[in-house]
C-alpha cells in the first residue's frame, strides 16, 4: 500500500485540474453561507418580487391579447419601479463584484494561499475554481429569480407561459448570468492585482460606474472625432450614428442591454442603426421567429463571453507570475 506522502506525490503529477471540484464546492459552501449574499439574495428577490407584481397588475387587462404576455413581465414598469430588466442590469454587476472582489487577496491576508498551494491543488485549479462557484453562485440566484417570475406570471395571469415564451426566458436567463460573468471576472482580476479587498471592491465599482455613467458620453465624443460631419450629407450622419454605436458597445451594459432587448421582445428586428434596407419587406410589429431572434442577439452574447475569458485569461498569466511565499 502506498504511503500518504507518496499518493499525495502521484496527486500533483496528474491532472493539472486536480482539486478543481474541491475547490469549488468549498467556494460555493463559503458564498452561500456568507451573511453578504444573504442580504444581496434578499434585496434581489424582494426587487424581482415587487417589479413582477406592479407589472402583471398592468398586464392583466391584456389577458388573451397578447401572444407574449410572459415576456411583458421582464420588460413592463410601473411608476415608481422600473422593469425587472433595469433592476437586474443594475444589481448583476453589484452580485458578481461582491463574489469576487476578496477571493484572491482574501486568501493573502489570511495567509491561507500558501497553505492551499502546499495541498495537491495547482494554481490553475485553484483560479478557476474560484470562477467557476462564482458564477455557479450567481447562476443558482438568478435561476431562482426565474422560478419565481414563472410562478409569480402564473399565479397573477392565470395562464402558464408558451414554448416559445419559456424558451426566449431560458436565453435571457443565459445572457444575463455571462453579463454577471464579466464583473466577476473584473472583480477577480481586481482582487488578483490588489491586496487589499476595499481597494478591488471600489476599483471594481468605479469601473462599473464609469461605463454605467460616463462611457456613453464619452463614446459620442470620441465618435465626432473619428466620423465628423463635414458637409452635412445623410450617410455622414450613418457613419457618425455607426461608429458611436460601435464604440458603445465596448461596454458590457450596452450588450447586455441590446440582447435582452431583442430576445425579450420578439417584434425588434434591429438593434442600433435602422436602415430602411434593412425593414425592406418587413411587416412592423411582427415577432421574429425564436431562431431568428437568436441570430439578432448572437454578436451581442458573444461578445459577453469573449469579455469573460479575456479577463478572466488577463487574471490568469498575473496570478500565474505572483510570488506566493509560506
């Protein structure tokens, strides 16, 4: 029979992803349990709560008129509450940063890193273990708040949702988790380059704010420069209305925002620039088949998963090169 120091040996020359599932069951285990999430679980589902309860007393007088009542539920306000898809907008980045912002340097100033080093666990697994409860964290929160705006649409409406209707919900719900994705990966690169967690926490939330708040006027500027109208001519104002809305979408709420907005509301035929090509034969105010709406939004949910890895990839090669000392 082997010795222990032995199995331990034949452990760190194995799989490079040894300990990864370790890593993260006690990651969830530590997210679930913290008295952080419980008031950030709290807050969300009392918001997702109250928003879906103002919308269907706006919507039950279309009751039987409308093919994707279900769907109002995320995108229909009432004064004072907004839509449930501007709550969430706001509160996603708020989760994943809380997630995230101390899973590194936490383990620094508890001087606990190099002690989980010293165990058969490598680096790689460790990080992206750390990222994968993170997201199966949100995940598993944003997933309930689905449950209950079904349940909730069905209790107030009297109708259980379509095919199309749930399905068009379960690709929202996918969209808004890799939104979630990106702050989480920010907020861990953050905790990775900074050892104090309240430096990454606000460096994490004035990154947030800047694109919440300033990027947009930043973008119109930026695109006067690069597309100026010289003559007044109508494709000079394309090309400035395109470049604007191209350097929009550098900031991940714009994406966000475009892809709920053209997978929840299945008569958007275009996101951004209309083009009167590009409604040529179109009937208004017709929904787009579910397929067709999922091409819409591809570049959109595609660019929030390329954001994802590449600053989770960023994270990686500097965690890869911190010194970690015993």
């Amino acid at each position: 029979m082997a010795k222990p120091h032995e199995q331990a040996i034949r452990i760190r020359e194995g799989s490079p992803w040894t300990g990864l599932w370790a890593v993260v069951g006690k990651e969830m285990a530590d997210h679930l349990t913290s008295a952080r999430m419980h008031i950030l679980e709290l807050i969300i589902l009392l918001t997702a709560a109250g928003t879906v309860f103002a919308a269907s007393e706006n919507l039950r007088t279309t009751v039987g008129q409308d093919r994707f009542l279900f769907l109002r539920l995320f995108t229909t306000g009432r004064d004072p509450l907004p839509a449930l898809i501007g709550f969430l907008g706001f509160l996603i980045p708020l989760i994943a940063i809380a997630l995230a912002f101390d899973s590194v340097n936490g383990e620094f100033n508890r001087r606990t890193m190099s002690r989980l080093l010293a165990q058969p666990i490598y680096r790689d697994a460790l990080l992206f273990g750390k990222f994968l409860a993170g997201l199966f964290t949100l995940s598993l929160v944003l997933s309930v708040i689905w449950l209950l705006i079904i349940g909730m649409g069905i209790l107030r409406l009297g109708l259980p949702p379509s095919t199309e209707e749930v399905l068009r919900s379960l690709i929202y719900l996918i969209v808004a988790i890799f939104y979630g994705g990106v702050w989480l990966a920010l907020a861990m690169l953050f905790s990775i380059i900074f050892r104090q967690p309240a430096t990454a926490a606000l460096a994490s939330i004035a990154v947030w704010l800047f694109f919440i708040a300033f990027w947009g006027f930043i973008a119109s500027s930026l695109a006067l420069v690069i597309s100026p109208v010289r003559y007044g001519y109508l494709e000079e104002y394309a090309r400035l209305a395109q470049t604007e809305l191209y350097l929009a979408r550098l900031a991940p709420n714009t994406l966000y925002s475009e892809a709920t907005i053209g997978i929840l509301q299945p008569e958007t035929r275009v996101l951004g620039v209309v083009l009167p090509t590009q409604l040529q034969g179109a009937i208004l105010g017709s929904p787009l088949p579910l397929g067709q709406s999922i091409m819409l939004i591809w570049p959109q949910l595609t660019g929030l998963i390329a954001a994802t890895i590449l600053l989770f990839a960023l994270g990686y090669v500097i965690f890869q090169r911190q010194e970690v000392r015993a």
